[in-house]
C-alpha cells in the first residue's frame, strides 16, 4: 500500500525539481565580459505584439551615433532572435532615425521637450507595419534602441514607450591615476591605458561606451579627483582625446579632473591663486587648448582644498573663487564645473559631519551658472549607511550634484554582495524638509524641481578595472546597472532596477528573478548589520578601510580615528549629535530633524549616528542597547549564510562559471562578516564590561588577535 504512494510522490517530486533543473544542462559557461547585453537567444516565444520578425532594420539618416545604434540593434537581434535582418522595409521591420528625419515626420510622433528623449511606437510606414525607435537627436534613438533590446531581453510587454533623463549630467567617476593604480578599485587595473593611448584603440573601450549608454550615461571623468597636473599636459591631452573620440558616438563626454596648483606645476607661476589674473589666463589658455584637441570636452571636476589637496584657501580665496575662475575659462566653449563639497579640515573642531555645510551653504548664490557643486551622499564619507546629506535643499540657488560611491570602498569592496541601488534609492527618497511634502525629496534636489535648477547632475565613483567582468564580480555590476538607471530616473525603484539587472544578467525565470532580487535588495543592509550596525560609522582599518578597527585611536587628526566616531565608554556608546551635543541635527530643515531628536522616535537604523545613549538604554525591541548590539552584529551573519544558502539553491538557473565565482565570493563574505561581528564585538565587550547576550556567539580569537591584523596588499589603498 505505501509502495505506489511513496512512487506517486516520488514522481511528483522529480516533476517538479525536474523542470527547475532543466537549464543547468544547456548553460554554457560564461564570464561576465557582457554585463546586461548578453543578448542569449530568447528561449520561449514573445507573446506581444511588437515580436520583431528580424526581417529588416531601416535606418534614416547617416551618422556614428545611428550606426552605433544600428549595430547594436543587429547584434541584438541577431543573437536574440538568431537572425541578421535586412535593411529594406518590410512589415514587422524595425525603423530608426530622429524625429526631424525624413519620412519620419509624416508620422506626427510626439516627444517630451528633452534633447535626450525617445519613443518607441508601431507605426505604418510607407504602407508597411514596423516599429519605430525614434529621438529628437541621434543619442535620443540610441537610447531608444538600447530600451527595446532591454525589453525584448527581459521579455517585458513592449508596449507605446516615450522616455527622457530626468538628470541632465549622469556622469562616473573614475579613481583612476596615470600609472593605472585605481584609489578604491577593487576590479583590477584602471581601463585607461594612458601608456600605450592615444595609439591603442582597445575594443573594451567601444565595449565601456556600449555598457554605458545602455543605461543612460553620458559623461565620464577619466582620471582620479587626487589627480596630477600631468594629466592637463599637451600629451596626455592627446590620450584623452583618443577616448573621447571612442565614446563620442554614444553620446558619452570626457571630463577631467584638475588640480588646482597646475599652474604653479605646468605654468610655472609662483601662485594659482584664482584672482590673478595670470593665473586666469594660463587656464584660459589651457582650456583653449583641450577644446582644440576636444572639442565636445565636458569640463572640469575638483577636488580641492580636502585632504591635503591644494585649492583657492591656500591664497585665502573661497571655493566660489576658485570654481567660477575655472568656469569662465570654459564658458565660452560649453563646458562645466563640478566642484566637490567634501571638505573636513583638521585644524576645525567642529564636527567632521557639519563641516561641508557650514563651509558651502554661506556660498550659496555665489556660484558661476556652470557650476555645479558635488556633494557625497552623506555628511562623513560612502559609509554602509548614512543619513543623506544636510546640503542637499540647502542650497536653493546652487546647483548640486549627488556623488555616490559606487566601488565599494566601506562594504567589502568587490567580495560583498551589497546592492547599492537600494542605499542609492534610500538616500534619493529622503525627504529633506526644505518643501512640500512628496516633492522634497533629495531626488527633487537632484533632478532641478525643487528649486528649478536647470542644470543637474548625478555623478558615481566607478567600479570599474580591467578584470575581465568588468567590476571584480558578477554581482558588482548590478551596482554599475544601478546607478545608471538612478542616474536617469532618481524616481525610480530599485528593486525593479535589480530585477531587470537580474534577468538581464542571469535568467528571466522567475524561479531565480524572484529570490535573486530579494537577496539584493537585502544584502546593504545586511553589510550595515554586519559591519556599522545601529548607525555606527567609520569603524574600519585605518587607510585601506578595509575589516575591522573599532579600537584606533592614535591617528594624528581626531576624524580619522574609529573612536571619534562611536565614543564608546563604559557607560555608553554613539555620536551626540542633538543639541545637547555637536548640534549637527540643527543643519537639516526642521522636518528632517525632528525624525532623529529623540533617540526614542529615531529610526534605530540611525540611533548611534545622532545619539549617544547608555548601554542600558532600551531599544524597540525591549533589549538594552547592549544586547542590542550584539545581536544586530549577529543578525548579520546570520543573513549571510541564508545568502550562500540561497544562492546555492540557485544553481540550475546560472552557468557553473559564474555560479561558482559567486559561490566562492559569499563564503569569504561569511567569514569576513563573522571576522566584523567577533573583532567589533571583542572590542566593545571590552570597552562597555558586559556580557554578551544568549544567542551572540563568543568570538573566535582574542581582541588582541584582531588588534594584531595587517593588510599591507589590500587593494585600492592609496596608502599602501
Ligand atoms: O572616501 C575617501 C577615500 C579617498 C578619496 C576621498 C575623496 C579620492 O578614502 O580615497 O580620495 O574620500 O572622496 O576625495
């Protein structure tokens, strides 16, 4: 009697695993040179209408951008559908070209006012049913073209689509010197060969372009905002030239970083202070020089006066005299000035937190209409998770651009999975209070409306290197997808922005869409339980930052030291930033202030960043803080080992390659995260002479054995 039941399920059970399994087979390995455009054959039919027979692609009009465009809707199309179309017009036949082009103006389309928009519609054209991919500029319809091989990928319902950029400047950075060290790059070697440039044309170059205008970026800044004169020199000119001249049809502009005393380094004047005027004319003449070579050149980014760079204070000068000296240089030729806000000074006591704004909100309305000041995330620096930075609605008169670190210098660098797009979209819908409710987000600072700026910009530190996936793994590339699509949208959301990078990158089965974007959209959050939980910050490794080191406190300057940040005691631990305390608070607009006052109605998330509170203070959870503590630390932990277990479930849906290199990267992130909990719990449990709480395990080693740890090979550190 048992036998046929026991039969019965055990066939049932086959059926089931069977078909999840089924792919694992057919997989061919792959190494994740493709990012999102991988274009595998679609393997079930696409029941929409807007199914391309591949037939035939038409393009109207003539120019690098279009033929960018048309490339990659023939490799699209042919490594989706198996098929190279033609190029006549025949039904079904895809039909690109910008809106003023004949003949497509008979077709009365309608496009937002946006140079960069696009639209997707079938149409009848010349008798024949196609569809059409259409902008007002040729970048318009290459992003357009981008949209609908996304579409076709993710096996959306394409239906009517009209798209803008809600930003106008979406723009990387690169940390990349000369000599193709990356300062927080954790991906290999910078992509720049500036050595063997302006003559090498590398093909990851026009492979770089092809990735970034997929997502909608159109700036990059080439070299490190720790940069050198040298790269303002007519040689290296040249090498940036070369690129620019690759990422051109895709609609991509060069910037460079500039170092402010060049003209004490190349010009060889005694001063670069900006109201000289000698000093105004060797740039003028400099950027004269760079719109010769680059005519389309985008402009400068600074880093100036912060951390030992040099910069107008040196002459007693603002930031406002020295960004607008660079702004009427390049002026005239189109260009812009992004001038960065993260400034901390180590002969101000004030609190590092509060320095950037009470630096830059007196300079508000000072600044040339070409510039755009920078601003990190947050007030300290990329930490796992920061509040949003007090500047953003600050300055209503002043143009500020988000500066969002996508390498992850704070949260394990390339090894961790953390999905950035979820810390990107916390920080975007911050409310800032300086506006209507719903309409006052930082997001809302960013894309103009708030306070009708009408330039705009949001800018990423890349992740970007030479490794042969791009950005040191699989999953760090969901980061690099992410902050373009923000970059376009600040709106939009992120865990709809990991499920395409999810389908784009793996499969479209549900069976791992589903799980794979919970994971994501988790996994920040997990680092920030593992690594700074409770609002901590800046409790990392002195230079490399990388690991635990709650403990330093002998730096020279106070901010650089674990301590100033957690203040932990034997009664207490945390950063007083109410009025009772460095008063911080008071630069947000009382709305957003009032969310974090009392530590009793702060979201616990952010408890330690504004309050410093007893040990015994009790949590929402009804525990002391202490116990607290612990357990968030070992919460942690724990959501990374349902991380690898979850991934290992996922097996049939990838490629053996990539899932064993994922594989491999969730093990060390267990033990790295178990190494965070045990050396910051050793640490604090000998600071604050409490026992640990049942269910936080005893560390592994002594809290001497953590002290003693070095990494003088990490990678990306500046130091080393
Ligand atoms: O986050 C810190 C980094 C530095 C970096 C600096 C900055 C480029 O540790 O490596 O320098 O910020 O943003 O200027």
């Amino acid at each position: 009697m048992l036998r046929p039941v026991l039969t019965r399920l055990l066939i049932s059970l086959m059926a089931c695993l069977l078909p999840a399994l089924a792919p694992a087979a057919t997989l061919a390995d792959e190494d994740g040179y493709d990012l999102w455009l991988r274009y595998i054959p679609l393997e079930q039919p696409l029941a929409d209408t807007y199914r391309p027979q591949a037939t035939a692609l038409v393009t109207y009009g003539d120019s690098p951008t279009l033929k960018a465009a048309s490339d990659e809707l023939h490799r699209g199309l042919k490594g989706l559908l198996g098929q190279t179309p033609a190029s006549t017009l025949t039904d079904g036949a895809i039909v690109i070209g910008t809106i003023a082009q004949a003949p497509i103006p008979t077709l009365n389309i309608t496009l937002p006012d946006n140079p960069e928009a696009y639209a997707i519609r079938k149409v009848t054209l010349n008798g024949k049913s196609v569809t059409l991919i259409t902008g007002h500029s040729d970048q318009g319809v290459l992003y357009g073209a981008f949209a609908y091989l996304k579409t076709l990928q993710t096996g959306a319902r394409l239906t009517d689509v009209t798209d803008a950029p809600r930003v106008k400047l979406r723009v990387l950075n690169h940390w990349d010197n000369l000599d193709g060290f990356v300062e927080r790059g954790y991906s290999g070697a910078s992509i720049w060969d500036w050595w063997r440039l302006p003559d090498l044309k590398d093909p990851r170059y026009t492979d770089y372009a092809r990735a970034n205008a997929s997502i909608g970026i159109n700036g990059t800044v080439l070299n490190n905002v720790n940069s050198k004169a040298d790269s303002l020199t007519l040689p290296y000119l040249h090498k940036a030239a070369a690129v620019a001249d690759i990422l051109r049809p895709y609609g991509i502009k060069v910037y460079l970083s500039a170092r402010f005393s060049a003209p004490i380094e190349l010009g060889g004047l005694p001063t670069s202070d900006p109201l000289d005027p000698a000093v105004q004319k060797w740039w003028q003449d400099k950027t004269a020089e760079i719109y010769a070579i680059i005519p389309d050149f985008g402009g400068f980014l600074v880093k100036a006066n912060s951390e030992g760079q040099p910069g107008p204070q040196d002459f007693g000068r603002t930031h406002a005299d020295g960004a607008n000296m660079l702004a009427a240089a390049l002026k005239s030729h189109g260009g812009i000035v992004m001038w960065r806000a993260f400034v901390y000074s180590h002969d101000n006591p004030a609190d590092r937190a509060k320095q950037a704004y009470d630096e830059f909100v007196p300079l508000d309305g000072t600044f040339a209409d070409n510039v755009l000041v920078q601003v990190k995330n947050g007030a300290i620096d990329f930490q796992p998770r920061e509040p949003f930075h007090p500047l953003f609605g600050a300055m209503p008169k002043t143009p500020l651009m988000m500066e969002f670190q996508i390498t992850k210098e704070y949260l394990g660098f390339a090894t961790h999975i953390a999905y950035m797009g979820e810390y990107f979209e916390e920080t975007l819908r911050a409310d800032t209070g300086h506006g209507k409710i719903g309409a006052a987000t930082v997001a809302h600072v960013l894309d103009g409306s708030l306070h009708g700026y009408t330039l705009t910009g949001i800018a990423g530190v890349a992740n970007i290197g030479t490794d042969r996936n791009w950005s040191g793994s699989d999953f760090e590339q969901a980061n690099w997808y992410a902050f373009g699509r923000l970059a376009w949208n600040p709106h939009d959301s992120a865990r709809a922005i990991a499920a395409d990078w999810a389908k784009l990158t793996f499969s479209r089965d549900d069976r791992f869409v589903t799980p794979v974007t919970d994971l994501l959209m988790s996994s920040r959050e997990t680092v920030a339980d593992y690594m700074t939980p409770l609002g901590l910050h800046h409790l990392m490794g002195t230079s490399h930052h990388y690991g635990p080191a709650p403990w330093i406190n002998d730096l020279p300057q106070p901010e650089w030291n674990p301590v100033y940040y957690h203040k932990a005691d034997r009664d207490g631990i945390g950063f007083d930033r109410t009025q009772t305390g460095s008063d911080a608070l008071s630069q947000y607009a009382p709305r957003a202030a009032a969310k974090w006052a009392n530590p009793k109605t702060t979201d616990e998330r952010y408890l330690l960043w504004f309050h410093h509170l007893s040990w015994d203070h009790k949590t929402r959870s009804g525990r002391p803080l202490w116990d607290e503590l612990a357990l968030t630390y070992t919460r942690g932990t724990s959501k990374v080992t349902d991380m690898r277990r979850t991934w290992d479930s996922l097996r049939p849906f990838v490629d053996a390659r990539r899932h064993q290199a994922v594989a491999q990267n969730l093990k060390i992130q267990e033990t790295e995260a178990v190494w965070w909990r045990d050396a910051s719990l050793a640490y604090f449990r000998s600071v604050s002479h409490r026992p640990l709480p049942a269910g936080a395990p005893e560390p592994a080693h002594s809290l001497e054995h953590y002290q003693s740890l070095r990494f003088p090979y990490a990678p990306g550190d500046p130091g080393r």
